[in-house]
C-alpha cells in the first residue's frame, strides 16, 4: 500500500471522527438544554420596561434613593430609608454609633468632586452619608476623590458606602474600598431592613410613592436574585458559548441552503403551472411561496401553496428535506369572498368537513391538500386540480 493511500485513509478517518465527534457534542449539549427549567417568568417591572442604558440607569436608582433617604419629601414615609440604614449590621460595625436626629436632613445627587461625581450624599448636622451606587458597572470611580470630598465636611459621624446589586468580591475593588475607607453594602440588605421596618410606617404613606418604592424594590431584587447575569441556567451558555455560537451558524447555513432550495423549486413549479394551465398569472412571492390570485377578470381569490419544514422520526429528511408541501384555496379581499364563498364551499364540501375556513384579517383560507412526497408529478397534478376547480367555481 503506498504512502498516497495510507494518509487519504488516515484524512478520511480523521475527517469522519471529527464529524461524529461535533455530532455526540451537539446531541449532548440539546439534551442538556432540553432539561433547562427556566421557571416562572414574572413580569417587567416599571423600570425594567423603561430601562436606559446602564450609565443613566444608575443615576436614575440613586434620584430614587435620594428622593426616600430624605424624610422631608411627600413620599409619607418619613425616616424609614435613614432608620433601615443605620439598622444595617455592616454600618454598626463600621461604626457603632447610631445618629438619632434626622432634623434638617439634605440629600443631594451627583455631587461635585474635582470635576467628579459622587452618586448620592445625605447631609445632617450630625451626620454624612456618601453613597457610589453600583447597578451593573465595576469599580473603578476615584473612590479616594469622594473620600476627600466626605472628610472637608464638619460632620463628626461619616459613612463611605459603596451600595451595590452584587457583592464586591475583586481583590483590586476591595483594596480600592479599603484604602479610600468605603464600605459595601447590598441593595438586598437594605431592603430587607426596609422590609421590616415598614410596618411602623403604612399608615402615613402616599399610595403613589409607594408604588414608585415596590416597583423600585422588585427591579433590585429581581436584579440581585441573579434573573439577568450569572444565574444557574446563563451558565449553560457561558460554559457552551463556542459549541452553541459553531451550532448557530451551523443552523443558520442549513435555513440560507433551504431558502435557495426552495426558492429554485417555488420556479420550477411556476413555471410547470404556467405551461400546464396555459396561464401566465402564476407567481411566485419573494421565494416564501406560489399562487395565483387572478382568474379571468375575478381578482384576491385563488391558490397559494408553501414548503413547511417539518421533522418525522419515521421518514428520511433526505427523501424531502423542503418539507411538506401545503395547498391553499385563499380569498385576499373579504368581498370577494364573500361574492363567491357559496361556489367554492360547495365544490370544496368533501375537505370542507375536515378543513374550516380560517381568517387572518381579510384574507380566507382553506386548507386543499397536503403533500409530503417532494413529487413534482403529484404536485403539478393536485395543484392542477385545484385550479381547476377555483376556475370552474368562478365561472358558474
């Protein structure tokens, strides 16, 4: 055996085993996918459905804060935001003592700091509070900048909080807290201390605002319970993102070939009907299908007819890779068939009984036949039929 022959053996085992290998990991991976519980889908919540791109996103959560952290607004519920703060575990340790005067309290938003913007600060005359707040970005804001701003201030108690949707877990972020004095605090920690203080304060709450409060809690929990990045199902994807991006394009060059394929034999039909029915009004409709919707002077009634992929266990793709081939007697126009409904049902009343007529706005369908051998033979003959039966209906 020459050396020509053993290595087109040896590229045409290696060829085979490549193949059958994506085959079994294809097969592995949609089996894996096939036992994905996606759970409930709740719906959106306000914000989420209003949702700008992250950056603003985040400076619209913390106008939201400011607006509850003040006690003075209209929202009704006084000091709960402050009181559920100072109640947080990580601020006792940070600092034990607990401020208790909220008179006179300032909140403002994007706070200059040498040309830079701090989030959120709340100020008392006892108290600082200076808040980065975290939606989805990393850390990387000038943290000692915003340290600077807080200490010029004359207040003897001051918070550095980096309050975010997830923990801050990289060592280069937490260093940077670290060295600027800031410390991180959980969106789900403060609402869960929102959550049982609340009680002492519903009977004073503005029904508005508390609206605004519930859609704002279940936008960060929502968020924090891990329903947009890194859940259990996303790692699904992360882990097969090279396997399911191969699958994707693999699928998408299947549907372009099948597209071309049908699009030729859509013509190639056309074409047979032209010649067989000796009429020219035969089309074929931006390769998704064919008809004829004109028979004689009668206009917007006729036939239309598509492949519809469909899989079956038991039969061969590669006898009918198109699919099956659906026959449709469609009226366009709700007067025509209206005018002419009696003819055609009547004609029609054998696959009438098993076929209703089906709207879809002003058109009208009735299913005529289907069939599923890729036989032109068959095909042209039924379609044939067909036509025939619309013309004489017409002409009645």
């Amino acid at each position: 055996m020459s050396l020509e022959i053993v290595a087109l053996f040896i590229l045409y085992v290696t060829i085979f085993y490549y193949f059958a290998l994506m085959k079994w990991e294809i097969e592995k991976l949609l089996t894996e996918f096939k036992s994905i519980d996606y759970g409930i889908i709740y719906p959106s919540t306000y914000l989420e459905i209003c949702r700008y791109p992250y950056s603003r996103f985040e400076e619209i959560c913390s106008r939201i804060l400011s607006y509850f952290f003040n006690p003075d607004n209209e929202h009704g519920l006084k000091d709960l935001f402050l009181k559920s703060f100072f109640g947080l575990n990580t601020i006792k340790i940070n600092n034990p003592t607990t401020p208790t005067n909220f008179k006179n309290i300032k909140v403002r938003t994007e706070e200059n700091a040498e040309g830079k913007r701090l989030d959120v600060i709340i100020l008392s005359e006892e108290f600082i509070i200076g808040i980065e707040n975290k939606i989805t970005a990393n850390l990387y804001n000038p943290l000692p900048i915003y340290n600077a701003l807080i200490e010029k201030h004359p207040q003897n108690i001051k918070y550095k909080i980096v309050l975010s949707v997830k923990k801050i877990v990289d060592i280069n972020e937490l260093q940077l807290m670290q060295n600027a004095g800031f410390v991180n605090i959980l969106y789900i920690e403060l609402i869960d201390e929102i959550r049982n203080n609340i009680g002492k304060y519903i009977s004073n709450q503005n029904q508005h605002s508390t609206y605004i409060l519930n859609d704002f809690i279940k936008t960060m929990e929502n968020m924090s319970n891990n329903n947009y990045l890194n859940n259990e199902n996303d790692n699904f994807f992360i882990k097969n993102s090279s396997l399911i991006s191969d699958l994707v394009q693999k699928n998408d060059d299947f549907h372009s070939r099948l597209s071309n394929l049908r699009c030729n034999r859509y013509n190639e039909l056309v074409s047979e009907m032209i010649i067989k029915t000796k009429d020219e009004n035969w089309w074929v409709y931006q390769c998704y299908g064919i008809g004829i919707n004109k028979f004689g002077e009668v206009k917007d009634i006729g036939i239309e007819c598509v492949y519809e992929f469909e899989y079956n266990e038991h039969r061969n793709p590669n006898e009918n890779a198109l699919g099956k081939f659906l026959i449709y007697v469609t009226a366009w126009n709700d007067n025509v068939w209206n005018d002419y409904k009696e003819k055609i049902t009547c004609n029609l009343e054998v696959i009438k009984k098993q076929n209703e007529a089906k709207k879809d706005g002003h058109k009208t369908t009735i299913l005529y036949a289907t069939i599923f051998d890729n036989d032109t033979d068959k095909i042209i003959s039924t379609l044939y039929d067909g036509y025939t039966l619309i013309a004489n209906s017409l002409n009645k």
